[in-house]
C-alpha cells in the first residue's frame, strides 16, 4: 500500500484533474520468432550437449493520448508471463495444445510536463517502457522489453522518452518490491543519469553516465510457481545477498554514409561499486561489464536493411541479473562473453524480417565441469502498426 498511496499522492500534488482525451495514439507490433538453441561442449568427453528449438509470439497493443499541452499518459498490454524469470520477456511459447495465450497490463503512466518550464520537464508516475524512461544505449545493464514502476523526473527528454539535443538528466524511484511490515525494508531501485547529446560536423553524438543503486535486495525474496507444472523456483540467494551500486558509462556516435545510409558505433561500460568488504558473496575482481557495437542502416524505409554487432562482456557481479538480456544466457545469464550479429530487412510497409546469432561462453566455467558454448539463432517477422 506505500507505494500505491506514494504515486496516489503524487498524482494529487501535481493537480490532475478530470480531462478529456484529444489526441489519441494508438500502437502496436506483433513479433513471431523461431529460435534454435545449441549448447556445444569444449571437450568431446564432456555428455552435456544439448539442442532445443521453439516458436515464440510477442504482441504489445496500447494507446498513449495527449489530453492537453502539459499532460499525456500511457496504457499498454502485452503478452508475457507473471514469474519473476519473465521479468525480461514478453514472449509467449506456442506450447499447451492451442491455448490461449496470457495478457498482463505492460505499461501504466502520466506525465505531467508543465508549461511554466517550456515542457523541458516531464514528471512521469507509474509503469513506463525503460527505453523511454532513461537513457537506454543497448541491453548491457537493462533489457529492452523491462517496463519499470516508480516516479522519474526528466529533464531534456520530450512527452515521447526521446532525447532531445543538448543536456539531458534524470532521476528516479523504482519499486522491486514490497513488505507489509515495519521492520522489513522494501528493496528499491534509484536511478541518476546525465548526458549530453548534439552533432557536429554531420556527426550525431550522446554521451554520458548513470549511478544504479540497488536497495535491501536482501528482503527480496521471491518465489515464483509454474501455474501448469507447479514447480517452486526462487530468486538464487547469490542475487539478493549481493549488492548492486552500478557506475555506468554510454556513448554512441553515428552518421550518413550515403543519404539513406546511416551508420552508428556505441558502447557501454558498467561498474558494481559495491565490494567484498560489504558484500561477502561479491568477487572485487568480477565486477565489469562492457559492451561495443557498430551498426550499417537502420531499416526504415521498405527496401533498407540493417545490419549490426556487438561484442559483450559480463563478469559474474558485474549487473543486477534479473534485467540484463537473458538471451545470452548460458549456465547463468551472467559471468558471459561472446558476440551477436543481426541482419534486418523492411519487406513491405510497417513490416521485417530479421536474424541474430548469438555466440556466447561463460568466464568462468563452474569447478569441475566444462565450459560450453552457446550457439543460438532467431529469426523474427515484425509488423509494427
């Protein structure tokens, strides 16, 4: 209820009233994916190999309407599942002999972003794709499906989540959980970012930094139970005992090669400041991560194509491992390093199809075991409306 009576409260003091929608913006994509999974061992004695295919959907369907000059708001659904694994995931598996599919609320918000401060503002209560409510350069920290819960102020972002040219900077408060008791803390996500964003010489550019950090993780105790199979499954204690005090560093820089052919090169670099000395699970020497990538195209118009890779390094207690991209996951979905290549095309209007391949190894293998590799292909077909 603290946190429901928190958002109640905001929402209050910023004085919304009762309002008549005049612009609505509905939207929507449909994602159909076959994935092939194949775990290749790094000795032939080693009997654990194994491969694994499936076909996934992912729907989001929503509207954001702009109500007056200084307040718009969100509401989405999507596909997807309520066990804290899928925290990072809207897909669902075609599995069950034709079931229907789950659908959960995805996206809940208001923004409010007053006149008086020329609407460089934005005041944003409630659950908001993370993309469009921090500054998001690629998955080495957050994954692009999370939709986070809590209060941001923004600076220099419009009512859409996208950046705008000059500074930007924000702050927020996110809740992970909650315990109805006085003597438990609630874990809590605060956020900080700042970045600056402009073009020079025909060369866009943003660069900047941000400070995670993650609070009484240690009262994060989550249990999750298959609805269809009725098997227990908790968040591993290694996650909830570490802490998670994440200095993090973006940056992208792009440009034209030719008139309808952008290109762009990013980066990340992420530190856990929290140590050893604190946290008696955290290793002080797997603490980074770091991500680069350049991609050709952007795959706009029917007729383009895209391509990109990355290369990713996360150690062992580097990120928090409940909103990295779980795609890369091999025993774990941290302690990773390897790479991605993806290919895209727009086939016809509002539609594409695509390919990545992921190769990916632990850092560290486990004691006494061998560490694999990880080969995995999807090929998605996309229609955005």
């Amino acid at each position: 209820m603290k946190k429901v009576a928190l958002l109640v409260g905001l929402a209050a003091a910023l004085g919304f009233n009762q309002a008549q929608a005049v612009d609505w913006n509905w939207n929507g994509d449909v994602r159909e994916r076959f994935e092939s999974q194949h775990t290749s061992p790094t000795a032939t004695s080693d009997a654990d190999s194994n491969s694994s295919s499936r076909v996934r959907t992912r729907v989001r369907f929503g509207v954001s309407p702009w109500i007056n000059e200084e307040l718009s708001a969100g509401v989405q659904l999507a596909t997807g599942d309520d066990q804290t694994k899928e925290t990072i995931s809207r897909n669902q598996t075609y599995i069950g002999t034709f079931q229907p599919k789950n659908i959960y609320l995805n996206e809940a918000y208001l923004d409010y972003h007053p006149m008086f401060l020329n609407g460089d503002v934005n005041v944003v209560i409630g659950k908001r794709d993370i993309s469009n409510t921090i500054i998001r350069i690629d998955n080495l920290v957050y994954d692009s499906d999370l939709t986070i819960e809590g209060a941001t102020v923004q600076y220099g972002k419009d009512a859409n989540g996208k950046e705008k040219d000059g500074l930007i900077a924000l702050a927020g408060y996110y809740f992970l959980n909650e315990n109805n008791t006085n003597t438990i803390s609630s874990p809590y996500l605060y956020l900080a970012q700042a970045a600056l964003k402009g073009e020079v010489s025909d060369v866009s550019y943003l660069f900047g930094g941000g400070y995670d950090l993650y609070k009484s993780l240690q009262n994060l105790s989550i249990v999750d139970t298959n609805a269809k199979t009725g098997v227990s499954s908790s968040v591993p204690t290694t996650w909830t005992n570490s802490g998670y005090n994440i200095a993090e560093l973006f940056g992208k820089v792009g440009g034209q090669l030719t008139e309808t052919l952008p290109w762009k090169v990013y980066g990340q670099y992420a530190l856990n400041t929290a140590s050893h000395a604190d946290h008696s699970s955290i290793d002080d020497n797997k603490r980074n991560a770091w991500l680069a990538g350049v991609t050709i195209g952007d795959a706009k118009q029917v007729g383009q194509w895209a391509l990109d890779s990355k290369y990713v390094r996360i150690e062992r207690d580097a990120v928090f491992p409940l909103f990295t991209d779980s795609d890369r996951k091999v025993n774990d979905i941290v302690n990773v390093k390897g790479f991605e290549v993806a290919g895209t095309y727009h086939l016809v209007q509002n539609f594409t199809i695509g390919a990545r391949y992921y190769q990916y190894n632990n850092i560290d293998a486990s004691a006494g075991k061998f560490n694999p590799t990880l080969h995995q292909l999807q090929l998605d077909a996309v229609v955005k409306f």
